[in-house]
C-alpha cells in the first residue's frame, strides 16, 4: 500500500488544524516542532522537501518560489480568510485522502 502525503506547515498555519489532522493518524510536522520559525520561506522549503513533505501554506512567496524552479515535494496554498479552521481541515483530509508520496514526488 503507498505510504500517504505527509505535511509541513509553516508558521502560520493554525495549531488546531495540526491537533485535528494528528487525531485522525496523519503525519504533520509544523515549523514550531521543527524549531524553524522565522527562517527564510527558501530554507522553509527545502527542509519540506528533502523530509518529502507537502508544505502547508498561506504564504503566495512559495508559489513564486516553485514557479521560479524551486524544487519541492508540493505546496498547498490557502488564501488566508477563504476558508474556516473546519474547512481547513476538510480541505487537508481529501488532500491526504487522495495523494500519496511517490506521487507527490512525481508531481513535482
């Protein structure tokens, strides 16, 4: 069986959203576990992907960071007021439910 998407959240992703995805069994690590706040959205991005995790973000600089050629192993970019916490962790369940590493790493 394919080993699901596992995330990295970046510093601004609410707590609770980890808390709830964590609850179900799904594997989040976040920048403050990592002790990585404050570091430079490039560094932020790469320890996501050399732990081949899928960033979690509200941040549009990763998006001009990938579009610029930035490797990584998936971004998923929320606009910050579009969706509830609720809605955030819908959102992240069907993302999990649907992608697994290797095809994240694939993808990107």
């Amino acid at each position: 069986m394919p080993e699901k998407v596992q995330f990295y959240f970046d510093e601004h992703i609410p707590s609770a959203v980890a808390h709830a995805l964590r609850q179900r069994g799904i594997n989040v690590l976040t920048a403050q576990d990592a002790g990585r706040c404050g570091l430079p959205d490039t560094d932020q991005l790469q320890f996501a992907a050399e732990q081949g995790r899928l960033l979690v973000t509200f941040d549009t600089d990763y998006l001009a960071l990938a579009a610029e050629g930035m490797g990584h192993a998936g971004i998923a970019y929320c606009h910050p007021t579009k969706y509830s916490i609720g809605q955030l962790i819908q959102s992240l369940l069907l993302v999990h439910s649907m992608l697994d590493r290797a095809a994240v790493a694939r993808s990107c």
